[in-house]
C-alpha cells in the first residue's frame, strides 16, 4: 500500500510500531519521540525503518513532528490524494431529513433510549459526567474512564445515536435532555462534569443549567472545545448539511459510490468509529444525526459562565478559542497542547490533561 492511500491511522500504527522496536518501550501516538528515549543518532534508524514502509522522510520533520500522531499528519498532508481519484458517496448512504423525521420518535418519548449509561460503576465519592459528540466511541470511553480518580464514571451519547430516534437540533435542546438523566442519578451537588470536543460545549450548557438551580458545579473540564467558528453556510439545513458531511466522508475513506453500506461500514469500524452495537443500517441514519448536532453548534452562541473552568485545547486553536471562550469565561484555567491534529485522539490520553482532571478530581474529594 502506498503512503497516499493509507489512512492517518494506519500511518500512526506504522510509526508507533518503528518506535517501539528501536526504543524497546510501548508507544502511544502522543508520545513525543526525545521523550521517551529517542536522540539525533536514533533518528537515522528510524528514517531507514520508515523507508522500508514505503515512508520517505527527512531528519527535520522528526524535530519538527515528534510525536507519531503530528508526524503521521505531517505525511498525510505531504502525500495528498491524487486529484485524479474522485470520490463520491454510495447513494443509499443518503437519508433526507423528512424521510427521517417521519419514521423516526422524539427523544422526548417515555420509551426512548436512555442517553446516559456507566462506564465505571464501582468508585467513591459523586460521579464525573462525560459528555461524548462523535463517531469513536469505543476509542473515547476507554480513553475518558480513566479520567475518574476513583469515582463512578458515566458518560453521555447523543439523542439518535442508537435506536429510531430523532436527533435534536440545538445545544439548549441537548443540554436539556440529558439534565433530566443527570438529576435522576444525582439530584444534588457537587457535580463533575467533563467533555471532549462539541460535547464540551453541551457539558457548558449542563453546568449553565445547575448553577441556575443553585447547584454546585465542582468541575467543568471541556477538552479540545469546538472553537465555534463557522464550517458551513448558515443558510443552510439538514440535508444540504448531510450532503457535506456524505462528500467529507467519501474523500476520507475513498469511496467512489458503488460502495455497498457493509462495506462503507467495514472502513469506518477498521478507523475505531462507531461500536459493535450499531450495524451498517445505521449509518444513513447517523449522519443525519451529525448533520443535526453540526446545526446546532452552527448556531450555539456561549453565554457567560462565572464557575470554574478547564479548556484543554491544541495551540493551533488558541485565537478562536481566545475570541469565542475566553471572553465569556472569567475564571477559565487553560492547558495549551500541541498536537497539530483536528482529531481529539491524542489529547484524550495525553497523559499531561489526564493527570490535571485527576488532580481537580482528586483536590476536591479532599
């Protein structure tokens, strides 16, 4: 397989596996080359390891890349597709959103599925409340279960997610729905609330919620934050929305449209998106409900919030979500990582931000 038709994951597996072979250690995508090991004269080996896998580097971008996730971008964005293999969605991925919204139920029904479920039953003290917004789901609740320090840990999916269930279409609708579960599990304070990614911002619309019923919002940790900055038109509606997100996707998984939906969901499954309790007759449902959680970060405006806070967020971030968070957040504490990817992978197991929630986790169980 050539550098351009690999994925950014399998790039990533690739150096991970160089790296542990030439430093006798497990390595993790986030683990930074001269860190755990590495030094200039090592950097030759691994660039002859890496040609044999077909991967032409030079010694700077080592330097400049130390971390198998930056470096596995870096190549990606070096070896772009041919411009000659067009790509295009299978038609029967494709689901309107009048066709959804007439054979799917309201999230509000007494028998919808529940949103929110454990990950870490046993633990002492409140639970830490994760809020999810995404496709690999398997990847995050294994990597944000250990951001607990001890306590229960129950995390959050998306109204639509799984079962015929209409997704919602804003923040406030969002937030609303998953406070009734929360207070069910826990109707008083403190509360810990976490969230990665557009989840962190329905987390921020949770802990608006509580403090306006006078509850005590111990912990607010919203990692890697969608920096609110415009992505589509805001003339634009759900199906006009979903066929971005189809064309988004068959560049990402090089699909030319003759694709069967096992198929398509046999690429994604390989990449860590989804879990084995969703199947292939899911997915045009589920990028609908993208589409519909896209429209409501679209048009999200944060309001202010005076409660502690902790935004993780990658430096090539930092002016939007200077703009966008920190003007509303007067007690924010801010960690700057640098990942250079969009994706929260790295971040999420960074052990730097894990050890922070730990610490808040911990500082307020004592």
């Amino acid at each position: 397989m050539s550098p351009e038709q690999r994925t950014v994951r399998e790039t990533e597996e690739i150096i991970c596996g160089v790296w542990s072979r030439l430093l006798d250690t497990d390595v993790l995508p986030t683990d930074d080359f001269f860190e755990i090991g590495g030094d200039s004269l090592l950097v030759v080996e691994v660039l002859l390891d890496l040609r044999g896998h077909g991967l032409d580097l030079k010694a700077a971008a080592v330097f400049r890349h130390p971390t198998p996730a930056a470096l596995a971008r870096y190549l990606a964005d070096a070896n772009p597709p041919e411009p000659a293999a067009a790509t295009q969605a299978p038609p029967d991925l494709f689901l309107s959103a009048d066709d959804l919204w007439s054979t799917h139920r309201s999230t509000w029904a007494p028998d919808a599925p529940r949103c929110l479920f454990p990950l870490v039953r046993e633990g002492d003290g409140e639970p830490l409340f994760i809020v999810h917004w995404g496709n690999d789901a398997g990847f995050v609740w294994s990597s944000t279960s250990a951001w607990g320090a001890g306590r229960p840990v129950y995390g959050f999916e998306a109204p639509g997610f799984r079962g015929d269930i209409r997704p919602v279409t804003t923040v406030a609708d969002m937030a609303d729905r998953y406070l009734v579960e929360l207070l069910e599990q826990q109707p008083e304070g403190p509360y810990h609330l976490a969230g990665h990614c557009h989840g962190a911002v329905v987390a921020y619309e949770l802990a608006r919620r509580l403090r306006a019923r006078g509850q005590e919002v111990a912990v607010l940790a919203m990692v890697k934050p969608s920096a609110l900055e415009r992505f589509v038109s805001y003339g634009w509606g759900l199906d006009e929305i979903t066929r971005y997100r189809l064309e988004s996707l068959a560049a990402q998984f090089s699909l030319v449209g003759d694709e069967s939906l096992d198929e398509v969901f046999s690429r994604m499954r390989k990449e860590g998106w989804y879990d084995d309790r969703l199947g292939p007759q899911d997915l045009p449902r589920l990028q609908v409900q993208w589409s519909a959680l896209a429209l409501a970060l679209h048009q999200y405006e944060p309001r202010p919030y005076d409660g502690p806070v902790l935004i993780v967020q990658d430096v090539k971030d930092r002016e939007d979500t200077e703009r966008n968070w920190l003007s509303v957040l007067p007690q924010a504490e801010t960690l700057w990582v640098d990942h250079g990817v969009d994706l929260p992978r790295p971040t999420l197991r960074d052990p730097e931000v894990v050890a922070l929630i730990r610490e808040k986790l911990t500082r307020r169980a004592g």
